[in-house]
C-alpha cells in the first residue's frame, strides 16, 4: 500500500478536524449558514480554511488579496491569522453574500481588516498596480471564476513582493482536469468546459513558470497549488 491509497473516509476525516481544525464561532456559524445557500459547494473546507491561517502566519503576511469571497468564509480565516495591522483586499463581482459574510466578520473582530472590493477583480488588481502596489503583497489567494485565471495569476505575480506566495485553489476540480464525466449534476452545470481548459493551463503553465521558485499542488480541498515569487 503506497501512501496516496489511504482512503480518507468520512470517519478519518471526522478525526483529522477533530485533532487539527480549531474554529472560532464566527467560523462555526458562518459555515453552517453558507450550508444553507445552494452553491454552499463553492466554500472552501475547514481544513483548508485552516491552513490558509497556517500560512499567514507562517509567512508574515500583513498584506493579502483574495480573488473571489462568497459568503466570506476563507477571508475570515486569513483575517484572523492577521497582525493588527493587517489588511485583507477582497475581491468578488457580486455582493450578494455580503449580508452574510459581513456579522459574522464583525463578530470576529476582524471586519476592519477586510476592504470589500465589489467588482471585476481584474479591474480590481489594475488599479491597485496603476495606485503603485506592485510588488507589496505577501499573499494572494485565487478562488473565482476559471476562464479569467491566467488574468488573475499574471497580475498576482505583479502585485506580489519578492518571497510572497500566489495560491490558487480548484486545481483539480473534482478531478475533472483528468476526467470531465466526473462532474454531474449542479457541478456540471458549475465547471464547463472552458473551466477546465483554463485550469489544465494554468496547471501546466505555473509547473513551468521561471518566475517563481518553488511550488507545490496540495490535495487539499479541491487542490490548492502555492507557488512563491522569485
């Protein structure tokens, strides 16, 4: 048995957050109100969630820009792994789910981190590098629409400081970069064809890119790849 056979049953995984998620109530509450909403699919694990703090901290970051909120939940946990002076840009098309994710940011005490930013995040990230903030992020986090992802990476490297991180979630989808007739039903209706392509290039091209020193693609979620500037 090799070690990528493990099968992570519901019960293993019942254990693993069980000995390594910690949750704060706003994060408790704010998950199970996002189960309520029909494209609750789209928030990212606990145990992701979790590590996206990991990382936070372990890099120093004080300056993120998170490409896509929904109800907020992944925001929250990197806003909570900030230093007081911390700041998190995020960045969605739509404020639907605002109404959601703001409470439970407040409840947190972390709403002051967050700058909401309603709009095309490509125009989002134009202007901040137009306002002079190329190269002083430490972190963006990628988690919006796949055909505009090769726009998104392209103007994370420019945002981002020598040693920061770009980390782009959905590499995988639900293994459909391999086998498309994986997907039924709503996630078929979510992940077209396009998705697919514009994942299985971004794949190959960030694999390839001499502009970022290390990389990895952690099946985490629904796979995350984390690749660090040069």
């Amino acid at each position: 048995m090799e070690k990528h056979d493990i099968d992570y049953t519901p019960a293993l995984w019942d254990y693993i957050h069980g000995v390594s998620v910690r949750e704060s109530e706003a994060q408790v509450s704010l998950r199970a109100e996002t189960l309520k909403d029909k494209y609750a699919i789209m928030q990212i694990p606990p145990e992701q969630g979790q590590f996206m703090a990991f990382l936070v901290k372990a890099i120093g970051a004080k300056r993120i820009i998170e490409i896509g909120t929904y109800t907020g939940y992944s925001a929250l946990c990197m806003a909570q792994a900030l230093p007081a002076d911390g700041t998190l840009v995020a960045c969605d098309l739509y404020d639907a789910w605002l109404p959601i994710a703001r409470p439970h940011w407040e409840q947190a005490g972390v709403d002051g981190k967050i700058d909401f930013r309603l709009g095309d995040a490509v125009d989002t990230m134009d202007a901040l590098i137009a306002e002079g903030q190329s190269g002083t992020y430490d972190l963006v986090f990628i988690d919006a629409d796949k055909p505009n992802l090769d726009r998104y990476y392209e103007r994370a490297l420019a945002l981002l400081r020598p040693g920061g991180v770009v980390a782009v979630d959905n590499v995988l989808l639900f293994g459909a970069v391999l086998d498309k007739t994986v997907l039924t039903g709503q996630l078929a209706v979510l992940i077209g064809d396009d998705a697919i392509a514009a994942v299985q290039n971004l794949n190959a091209k960030i694999a390839a890119d001499p502009r970022v020193e290390t990389l990895s693609l952690l099946p985490i979620g629904d796979g995350l790849t984390l690749a660090l500037k040069r």
